[in-house]
C-alpha cells in the first residue's frame, strides 16, 4: 500500500509519454508529407539549463550572472511559472526541490531545508514585506501576474540580510517591460468535485501593460480572482480551504535620466476577502471572515561610476492590515471582531566598489522600524527598531578567476534584544568549464516575533489556544553548505548539494495543561538544541529538441535533540519530477509531479491537530506520535497556442487527489481551463 500511489503516478506518466511521442512522430509524418507548410515559431524559452545568462541579485546583493554566482542560486523564470499555470507564490513553489508548501487555515506556507516559514526571509525586489499570519508569510498573497522571476537561496543568509534568513531567501523580482508596447490578458476557469469544492467554481483573471521608451519604461499590472474554497470531509459543513476573492494591482516604473543615473518604483496592492466555515469538538459552527489590505512601496536611487561601481539608495514601506470576525450561529452573543494591522519600513545605503579587478566590496547601512498594532497582543501596540552595517568582499584568489571567495559579516542591534554579529563565508571553485563547486558556512539567529512574545489567539473551531512567551530567547544557527554542478553536455546538467543546520535555543510549541472541558493550550518554548540536515541530487536534460525532463530527490533528517525525536512535520524522503514537450505546431504540454513521504506529528507540539483525532485508534501512533501517509502530486497542462498572440489551455492538479483531512489538507483534484493573449 506505501508504494501504490506512486506505481499510479509512473504509470500515468508512462502512458502520457508513449501519447506524446505518438504525437511527435505523426508530426514528422505530416511535416514529410508536406515540405511547403510554413512552421509556427515558438517562443525562446529559458529552460534551467540555458538559463544561466539571467541577471540575479539575491545571492550576493548586487547584480550578477547566474553562472558566474559564488552562492549557489535557484530561479524561476517567467517562463517555467506560466507553464505551472500557477495563479500564486505558493502553486509555483510546490514543486521545487527542497521546498514544501505547506497548507494552513490562512492559505499555505513554506519549509525550506526542513526549516518552517519563520526562518525564511520573503523579500519583493530585495525588500522586506509586512504581514505574517501566525508567524507563516502566506504564500497565496502573491500572484504570479506581478513577478518576472523567483530567486531561492537556501541557507543561511543573515550575514546579508539580517533577521529571520536562517533557513533562506526567497525573494520575487516584479515584471518589467523589455518592448516599446507590451500587453497581456489571461483568465482561468475551473472547477472540481460539487461536494468537495462548491458550485461557485475558481476564477482568476490578470491584464499587464507595459511600454519602454529611452528615458522611462513602465509596467501595471491588475488582477481578480475568486474561489468558493474547499472541503476534504463533505460530511461536515467545516471548510478545509477557504473561500475568497481578491483585487491586486500593481505598477513598476524606471526613470534614466542619464546613462549613469537610475530611479525606480514598484508599488503592489492587494485587498481581499476570505471566509470558512469552523466546528469545534463540541458541534458549534463558527462562520469565520477575514478583510485584507496588504500594500508594498518600494523607492531606488541608484548611480554607477567607474567600471563596476555603484552606489545605491532604497527605501519601503509595507503594511499588512488584517481584519478579523468570528461568529457563532444561533449565539445571542455578538461576533468576536480582532484586528491586525503591521507596519514596516526600511532605509538602505549600499555602495558596491571595485578596489582591485580581483577585490569587489559591498557595503551598507540599514535602518528597520517594526510596529504591530493587535488585538490580540498584551497593550495592543508594540514598536522596535533595528540598525545594522554589513561589509563582503568578493575576491579571487592570486589572480585566479576559477577561485573566488566571499567573506562576509554584519552588525546588527535590535532594540529588544541587543546586537548580534553573523558572519558567512563562501567559496566558489570551477574545476573545470564543465564542473563547479561550491561551499558556504554562515551563522543566522531570529529574534522573536512580536506574536511569539505577546500573541494569545484562539482557535474554537479547531479547539485549541495559542498564547506568547515573553522570555523567549533569539534563535539562532549555524549553517553549511556544499554542492556540485556538472555540464558534462550542453543538453545536460547534474547537480548535488549537502547542507546542515545546527539549531540553538529553537522554538516548539509545547502543550500546556488545561482543565477539562477548556481548549486546548499551546506555548512557544525555547529547546536547547536541534538540526536539519540533508542533501540533494538533480538531473536536468533537454534532448530532440522537444522534450526537457527534471528529476530530484531530497533527503532531510531533522532533530530535536533535547526530545530525542524527529522535528515534526518533516518528510525524510522527497522526490520531484517536471516534464516538457513542446511540438513544432505551438502545442506545449507541462507535467509536474511531487512524491513526499510520511511525516511524524506529535501530541504535544502540533497546535493544529484537533485532539480527539490525535486520540484515535492508530496503529502507528506511539506515546503521541502519529505519522501522516505519504503522497504523491501530480499537475498535468496542456496549451495550444493558436498563432505569435493567442492560446488556450487546459489542465488538472492534483490529479490522484492527493490528500488527508488531518495532515495533508491539500485542495482535491481540480480540472481548469483558460485564455492567453499578448500583444
């Protein structure tokens, strides 16, 4: 039974692959027949073994190529996020290597390396965003019509970027237009099961317009999208996903009014609505709504002297405003009304220098002001602040470009917690023009949210409190990591990669006694000790010209060392597969799967399991542990584009309704269909 779904899914993809080359060679036939049929032209697209040419910022805080990178740097281009027929930032992560999207009642979050969403940093164009929902950046908040491209840099990164980067970055660079007039429309329709998944169907639906002249270029960019979310348990009235509907906009702007001077703006808004359906233990039914505005704004000055030289000004400003009601039915009691609103701003001052062609510094100061106004605080209002400087240098060793190094530190002082140095070092080393290796050692720490310290949330319709700690102690790590990547053909990539995070005074939430008949409580703690540790190994080929196949495995061991238990929640195996065709006649078809294996769940630390079911007959629960089963997604989707500006697609996600009430609350399967339009 372990191993069924996953002889299901190969033998799915098995009989897709035998239909597609059926199609290939009735093309060659047809193209044989007659000589004189002009071809359709594709469009060029950066696959992840041409990609390598692409401009990237996140790894080293300046601009470089993706091939000459000393940190190891994953993207995602535009291209690979429309063919996922992704709609947000959690769709086109769910299949990347070493990333788990991970659902929740406020949408999904991610873990990186083993490592939850608290440890990654979210950046937008290098900036930081307000707004965590019980500490977790809600991935569905950012949709894909607004981003050109996803950098992931896995590891630590505080030596860069401060706080909250000990597991990683992943930050998204917004669109801009490359051509005098630039436009484009696509809507998406779909739907699933009526029990599972209502009769409201899913719609979402984005237009871009974008045009570049020689002093200024400009992009906006608009969408609406609405879905009557989701049930796993048709039983019950109790919503697994929720419903919503949501406005966004956007708009990027770049001024040069000179060959040396640079201004640019971004601004993203997005307001949306979302609503579930809740029943506690006790048959209550809690209708439940949430009213979000969420706002970015980003300023850049830049001016380049010299060869490679630049000195830079950025500011933000981010605020996540979150309104909140809970109410009872049939209750004489009005509705529990909460409000969230988190406002964060940033000033930054870099100056990246060329001392020597082998010495390239970067340097900077940063000024961070955090305030949190909530309900559900203890004062309901808290500020801090927090300075920092930071210095590299990337240089190579004796005049030997295959041999590069960057040692790092940064300085910062929080004003609740003092100051912290964090250190990285990083190496980079071509062994040959085939072969790279990489390597990095950093430390990372994360002071403690505001919600850490001061939260108290309750949950009745899953039956449980969360309530803040206000003598938590910063987290804080120490990182390595290594890897491998070998071009033995220019159709070919391998890569490997190992990694390690030894974890000090790591958060958990403990299960805190309670008298019969209250809810469940839960309190973050500090534990002494714990790690993630691993590595990766991936395949990439593209061969005819036609066909690109990505193969990855992952292995993350994790620790709780003062437990002596597995970190729960974690998957020791994970195995991806993404598969391309694309046929001289326009017709693309995409195929991502993802195989995860069972995860550990523990009584006393998972504040979202509901404890009857955690009570329940299992023969594999032992002393409060319960493993999830495992799973395996897959996404099919086919677009036929029907000349150089009009498409159509279909497709499926979760096509073997991956999924489990408990632990895996993944939306069923579900069929869409849709309309694409650039001019």
């Amino acid at each position: 039974m372990y191993y069924k779904s996953f002889y299901q899914f190969i033998n799915i993809f098995s009989l897709i692959i035998i239909f597609i080359f059926g199609i290939n060679l009735y093309s060659q036939s047809e193209e044989t027949k007659d000589l004189t049929r002009p071809e359709k032209k594709t469009k060029t697209e950066l696959s992840p073994i041409d990609e390598k040419s692409m401009i990237v910022v996140t790894g080293s805080r300046r601009e470089q190529r993706l091939k000459d990178s000393t940190v190891m740097t994953e993207v995602i281009s535009r291209k690979r996020i429309e063919q996922t027929g992704a709609r947000n930032l959690g769709e086109v992560l769910q299949g990347q290597l070493g990333v788990d999207v991970v659902p929740f009642f406020g949408g999904s979050r991610v873990r990186m390396l083993g490592m939850d969403s608290q440890y990654v940093l979210f950046l937008v164009d290098s900036e930081r965003i307000a707004g965590r929902l019980d500490n977790a950046v809600d991935l569905t908040r950012f949709k894909t019509q607004n981003i050109e491209r996803i950098e992931i840099v896995k590891g630590s990164s505080s030596a860069l970027y401060g706080a909250d980067a000990m597991g990683g970055v992943i930050n998204m660079i917004t669109r801009e237009t490359e051509k005098d007039q630039e436009y484009n429309f696509r809507t998406t329709y779909g739907s699933g099961r009526r029990n599972q998944l209502g009769t409201g169907g899913d719609l979402h639906s984005t237009a871009n317009v974008g045009f570049k002249k020689e002093k200024i270029s400009a992009n906006f960019t608009s969408g609406f999208n609405k879905s009557p979310g989701y049930k796993l348990d048709p039983s019950t009235e109790a919503t697994t996903g929720n419903a919503f509907k949501d406005i966004n906009v956007g708009s990027n702007f770049t001024i040069n009014p000179g060959e040396k001077l640079q201004a640019k703006g971004r601004i993203i808004y997005n307001n949306r609505d979302q609503s579930g359906i809740d029943i506690t233990q006790t048959k209550a039914v809690y209708d439940r709504e949430n009213k979000t505005n969420d706002l970015l704004s980003v300023g850049i000055l830049q001016y380049d002297f010299g060869k490679r030289n630049r000195i830079s000004f950025r500011t933000n400003y981010s605020r996540w405003e979150n309104k909140y009601e809970n109410q009872q039915r049939a209750s004489t009691s009005g509705p529990t009304k909460e409000l969230t609103n988190n406002m964060t701003s940033q000033g930054t001052v870099q100056l990246d220098y060329e001392v020597h062609p082998d010495h390239m510094i970067s340097t900077g100061v940063e000024s961070f002001a955090d305030e949190l106004e909530s309900d559900r605080i203890n004062g309901r209002f808290k500020y801090r602040t927090r300075r920092a400087a930071f210095l590299q240098d990337e240089w190579t060793f004796m005049g030997m470009k295959s041999l590069r190094f960057i040692p790092g530190v940064r300085y910062d002082e929080d004003s609740i917690f003092g100051n912290k140095t964090t250190p990285k070092f990083a190496m980079r080393y071509d062994i040959s023009k085939e072969l790279v290796f990489r390597a990095s050692y950093g430390r990372g720490f994360r002071p403690p949210s505001f919600q850490d310290l001061f939260l108290r949330f309750e949950n009745p319709g899953v039956g449980y409190v969360v309530e803040g700690n206000s003598n938590l102690r910063p987290e804080k790590s120490i990182t390595l990591n290594a890897d491998i990547e070998y071009n033995p053909v220019s159709w070919m990539t391998l890569s490997a990669s190992l990694f390690k995070n030894d974890l000090y005074d790591l958060l958990q939430y403990k299960l805190l006694a309670s008298n019969k008949g209250e809810l469940t409580r839960f309190q973050l703690i500090n534990i002494s000790r714990g790690y993630t540790r691993g590595g990766e190994g991936a395949v990439a080929f593209r061969f005819l010209k036609k066909y690109q196949l990505e193969l990855g495995y992952n292995h993350t061991d994790t620790r709780d060392l003062t437990n002596d238990r597995p970190l729960d929640g974690r998957a020791l195996h994970t195995g991806i597969l993404n598969f391309t065709y694309t046929s001289p006649f326009g017709l693309e078809l995409f195929i991502r799967g993802k195989r995860v294996d069972k995860r550990p769940f523990y009584r006393d630390t998972n504040q979202f399991t509901n404890t009857g079911i955690l009570n329940s007959d299992n023969p594999e629960r032992q002393n409060g542990l319960v493993y999830s089963k495992p799973y395996t997604l897959l996404n099919i989707r086919v677009e036929q584009r029907l000349d150089d500006n009009f498409s159509l697609f279909v497709g499926v996600e979760n096509l073997m309704d991956a999924y489990e009430v408990q632990y895996n609350p993944t939306r069923p399967k579900f069929y869409y269909t849709g309309f694409n339009a650039k001019f």
